[in-house]
C-alpha cells in the first residue's frame, strides 16, 4: 500500500525528530499542546481520518511513524510519545517485564486474524514435509505464530504449546522446519520458504491479499483477549480525560471504524473491551513471563 503523506495536523515525525517536549498535561487532564501518537503505518487512510475526527473535538494529534514494533514502547516510556497504538497485550507484557516498566492500556481497537502466506502453496495441505516456514522473531508474536502452524498441522510444540512457545519448543518430528525472521522480512522471504506467518500490518505492503492467507487463528476465540490490540499510555496517565477521549473518537467515529475494517481487508473484529479486562489480562500475562524466567 502507498504511504499517504497526511495534513499538518498529522504530521509524521521519524524517530530522529521526536526529542522535543512532550505535550504536557494540565492538572484538570486536558492536555497543553499536540497529542504524539506512535504508530506502525500511520500510511493507512483511515489515521487521517481519526486525526480529523479528533480536530473536530478540539484535540491535535500528531502521528509518529514506526517502521519496527520495537521502537513506539521505549519512545513512550522516554515521554517523546503520549500513546502508541501497535500492540496487543502480549507484547505489551513482554515489554515491561523485559524493560522493568508499568506501562498500561486505557482502551481496545481490535483484534486481528494472524494469517500464514505462501507464494508457492494454495494450501497448507500441499506444503511439502521438510520444507521451511517463516515466522516471527519477536516473542510474542512468534508463540502466536507457532500456534497458528500447529493448529494447521504443520508443527507440533512441546507441551502443546503457549503464548510462550519458541522455536526451540518446535519438536523434531513436526512436518516443517522453522526459521525466525524480523517481522517485516517475513512477507520479503516468500520466494524463499514454502510458507510465512505474516504480520497485519506488511501484508499489503507486500502486495498480499488478507483473504490470500491459506491458514490464520480465530480472533473471536475468548482466549484470544491478550491478542487484543490497544492504545497504550504511562501508568500516571491511565486517567487522563484528554487521553481517554481519543479512545473514545476512535471507536466511535464510524469513519474510523469502516477505515480500520477496509485497512484489514474487513478480518478486524472491532472491540470496545472494558479497561478493567485489559488491564487483569496484561497483569495475568506479566505473571506468567515471570513464572517462566
């Protein structure tokens, strides 16, 4: 998909440029300047259409754009951001048991089918055994992945497999091999392996289909809560009304809504999960990480 270049008032900042201050926040919650919100992608239409919708309420954003999932969790916890919106609750998880930080959730947007691709396959059936699949080398991702290729019959995991799994938990006699890739050479790997999993956000960007996927987990499974993507804030702005109400213009604006359906190819199962759950499930998820160091 081609990159939109969005109005002044979204503006994309690199990585380069967000060392300036942070918009502030007043003691009655409304903020004092520009809203920065990172993003993976804020190419995606339907962002112009939210910052609009959030002019339209009297609140700047500026989009920061992220090209690795790495990168918008420290940015907010170094305050050059005010929120991200990339993750699920996994990775959020991983990432402050990993960095010591409290970073939380103030509110859901979706939860989106993780797919496998193949440019040589029509279907998981004809992958040849031997043959090596692609998935993902962060680890959160990559467990949802390996349950995706076993739930396929194309691995199986020690254990049965968790939000934990590895590759190092693939058994030997599971039909494929398994290579761990950086997410974003996943879907550039498919002339190479037989099969990728792919992230939502570079499935178009490589000139895939969503309904191309030959295998994908259920979204509307209720064990899928921590794979609930999630707009993302420091711990002392957990309340802040300014915050809170751009989660709200998210999943109210209906325009935003049909952009973030269209951006999925209509696979996003849009939600509006109480911040009570999202929160118990990122505690939950952060106890289990520690449970396995």
């Amino acid at each position: 998909m081609s990159k939109k270049h969005l109005t002044a008032a979204a503006l994309v900042l690199p990585l380069a440029l967000m060392l300036g201050a942070c918009a502030g926040t007043s003691a009655d919650g409304a903020s004092d300047g520009p809203v920065r919100i990172g993003v993976v992608g804020a190419g995606d239409p339907y962002w112009e259409t939210y910052v609009d919708a959030a002019a339209a309420e009297g609140i700047e954003v500026e989009l920061v754009d992220f090209s690795e999932y790495t990168q918008p969790n420290p940015a907010l916890t170094a305050g050059e951001l005010d929120l991200n919106q990339f993750q699920h609750i996994v990775y959020l998880a991983t990432y402050n048991v990993a960095s010591d930080e409290d970073l939380v959730p103030i509110g859901s947007t979706a939860i989106y089918p993780l797919g496998l691709y193949s440019s040589k396959y029509d279907s998981v059936e004809d992958i040849p055994a031997g043959e090596t699949v692609a998935v993902s080398n962060d680890e959160s991702n990559q467990a949802r992945g390996l349950l995706v290729l076993q739930s396929a019959g194309l691995i199986e995991l020690e254990d049965g497999g968790s939000i934990f799994s590895t590759v190092a938990d693939v058994l030997p006699e599971s039909k494929v091999k398994v290579q761990a890739l950086d997410a974003a050479l996943t879907a550039t790997s498919l002339p190479d392996v037989a099969a990728a999993i792919i992230n939502n956000d570079f499935v178009e960007d490589a000139g895939l289909s969503f309904a191309d996927a030959i295998a994908q987990d259920d979204p509307s499974d209720p064990n899928a809560l921590p794979y609930v993507n999630i707009f993302a804030a420091r711990a002392e702005d957990t309340d802040d009304e300014t915050y809170l109400k751009l989660v709200e213009i998210y999943q109210d604006t209906v325009a935003v809504q049909d952009g973030v359906q269209a951006a999925s190819g209509d696979t996003a199962v849009l939600l509006k999960t109480p911040t009570a759950d999202l929160l118990t499930s990122l505690q939950d998820v952060e106890a289990d990480i520690r449970a396995q160091q």
